[in-house]
C-alpha cells in the first residue's frame, strides 16, 4: 500500500501502532514492524535507562523502521531525545507539548517526527513547526485527550481542510473498514492503539487484556478534564473520579485521587479494580486476545474487501 505515510517511514502498511504507556514496550513495537506497520515505543512511562534498553532490544529483533512515541510533558524529556539520538532510532512521535521546541532538533539528526494533535489549530501549529506527519487523534481515543471531544469522523477533514501535511487518524480506529473510512476524508493512515492493547504482545497485565476484550458499550467516559483528560474504562477508581467531578473537587484534589502510579497499577501490575486503565472507546468491538501479525492481517484484508465493495456500489441520485 504505497502512499505518503507508507513511504515517509518506509513501511509496508499505513498503520501505526499507538505508542501506549505500560502496553507499548519493545515486544509490541518490533511485532508491529515485522508485520509490515510502524511500531512505537511508548516512552511516557519509561525512565531513560529503560527507554535505552527497549530500543536496544527492538533493534536486535527488527530490521524494520520503528519509532518512539515521546509526551513532550515529561520531566526527563532531554534525556529521552538524547537517548533517542544516541541510538539512532528513525522516528519520533511527539505528543503533549510545543512541537517546535524539539522538532528541528531531531530533523537535524535525520529523524522524522509526527506530532499528535487533538484540534485543527495544534494541526496548523505543527505544520508550521515543520513536522514531517500529523496524527489527528478524536476524543474516542484512549489516553491522554483533547478538552474539546472532537470526534475523529469531525477531526480528520478539519485537519485536512487546514494543513497540506502528511496525515494520519486517530481514535476509534480498530478495523479495515474504519481505516477506509479515515482515509476516504483525507487522513493518509490511520494510528491505533486499543486493538494492539488485547494483542499477545503487549506489555499490558492479563487482567487488564481480559477487561478490555469482556468490555462493551458505553464501558469507557472521557475524565479528569480538569488536569489532562484521559479515557477511561469503569472501575471503582473510574467511579471514584466521577463523583468527585460531579462534586466539583479541586484540580489538587484530583490529583491526589490520581496519585504517581495509578496507570501501571492497573495496567501493567493488574488491580483491575483501583488502577488506571486507559483505552478507547472501539474497546467494546475487541472481543479475542490475537497476535499482532494476525491483528494486521485481519485489518488488511478487511480494507481491501470494503473498498473492492464500495468500487461496486451504485448509488441512486
């Protein structure tokens, strides 16, 4: 599938792989490649000598182009960056933050960098920082969010209408037919992230996997607006926030409730009940744990069936 983000990054399929904190270590990231995607290494929940190690080891089992997804917000971020570029590592996927502070300063080092945006106005701000790609990732997403709760469907002709970019959607996407769907309004390939969480390669906790793939609709709720909003799925934690945002709590006390480590709590320790567990709302379309080369291989041939469908349509005017 030759196109401007298969070719930009030199992978055989517009798909990438979310870089998700705790689910997106070096397991997921080099199966993603290998399987003709792009995987990315979530560095949001790494510190720098186990940044330094996942790349390492994803290195040793790919030769395809891999990335590290970076949220600009970290504390240690220029120690990232200066591990990213020790290592050489092709591409860079930055999010939460000003992607002109460290855009040109990777390009300087040959990496190519995509930045993630939530609303047309970041999308211009990061064309003009000179990215290399966009991702327009609508509210339906998983993690970290965007106040406005632009749905993707909305959000990917917005950013087409206002950037010449290379683009690539986000939030919601799981299938074939979603991916068609995205690039039929412009987006040039598509980010997921929820359908690799139930993938046997993820670093994610069993006990979370199960919960995603036994969840169904309406299990997830958009929270924590007032410090950086984050999708949910429901818990007692997730019930706990809810009400004390119905009560109007303070952002102090939220982040009290929230605590250092409540996303690898649940994530990747386990508890299922009190932890953080972050994912999309396409989570209630998950039904089975699968391999990430199955994962592709379904989403691929289900592309290539609905566009041969929609080519044999005939529409009455």
């Amino acid at each position: 599938m030759s196109n401007r983000i298969s070719n930009l990054f030199q992978i055989k399929y517009p798909i990438i792989q979310g870089g998700m904190i705790w689910c997106s270590g070096w397991e997921l990231a080099s199966a993603v490649s290998n399987a003709g995607g792009l995987g990315l290494i979530g560095a949001g929940s790494m510190y720098p000598d186990v940044l330094k190690e996942h790349i390492q080891k994803t290195k040793k089992v790919t030769n395809k182009p891999f990335g590290v997804n970076i949220p600009l917000i970290y504390p240690a971020v220029e120690e990232l960056i200066k591990i990213i570029v020790e290592e050489k590592v092709p591409i860079v996927f930055s999010s939460a933050g000003n992607p002109k502070t460290w855009t040109k300063i990777l390009q300087n080092e040959g990496i190519k960098v995509a930045h993630v945006v939530s609303n047309a106005k970041f999308a211009t701000k990061s064309e003009e920082a000179g990215v290399d790609a966009i991702v327009a990732e609508g509210f339906e997403a998983g993690g970290h969010n965007g106040r406005e709760e632009t749905t993707t469907l909305t959000l990917i002709p917005l950013v087409r209408s206002k950037t010449t970019a290379p683009l690539i959607a986000a939030g919601g996407i799981a299938t074939g037919k979603a991916m068609l769907a995205a690039m039929v309004l412009g987006a040039d390939g598509v980010q997921m992230g929820s359908r690799f969480v139930a993938s046997t390669e993820s670093s994610a906790h069993q006990n979370f996997k199960n919960e995603v793939i036994k969840s169904g609709e309406g299990a997830t709720r958009l929270a924590l607006k007032k410090l950086i909003p984050v999708r949910l799925l429901h818990n007692n934690f997730a019930q706990q926030v809810e009400k004390a945002e119905l009560e109007g709590k303070s952002v102090d006390f939220l982040k009290d409730l929230l605590g250092k480590a409540r996303s690898k709590q649940g994530m990747f320790d386990g508890d299922i009940v009190e932890g953080e567990l972050e994912i999309g709302q396409v989570a209630a379309i998950i039904n089975k744990e699968q391999s990430v080369q199955n994962i592709i291989n379904d989403i691929i041939l289900e592309y290539k069936v609905a566009k041969n469908q929609m080519g044999h349509v005939k529409f009455a005017l």
